[in-house]
C-alpha cells in the first residue's frame, strides 16, 4: 500500500487500528501530510512495535 492509498484509506485505517490498539489516541493518528514519520513515532511509543510492523500490518489490511 502505498502513501496516497494510505491517505485515501486512512479513516477506515484508523478505525481498525484504534479496535486493534486501545492505547492509541485520535491524536497518535492524526494524518498530516509530510508529517508521517512524526505519526509512525507516535505510534510505536504506543505500541511498541518497529515501523517496519506498523507499515506492513497497515499494507495488509
């Protein structure tokens, strides 16, 4: 998956994340263009997993 199917997506993204992950907050997943290195930080001190998982847990949704 790419970055623009990532932006198209990122609603439903998010939902499955926060089901997935309670610890996560609107603002760990807030999507802000440029600012998506920022996002994946947030969400590895969340969960505690690389952005290489985060990445390919999102491509295989």
């Amino acid at each position: 998956m790419n970055t623009t199917e990532i932006k198209g997506n990122w609603n439903e993204i998010k939902g499955k994340l926060k089901q997935q992950y309670a610890d996560l907050t609107d603002d760990d997943l807030l999507y802000e263009e440029g600012k998506e290195d920022e996002m994946y930080g947030k969400i590895q001190k969340r969960i505690g997993k690389s952005k290489d998982e985060i990445t390919k847990w999102i491509a295989d949704l």
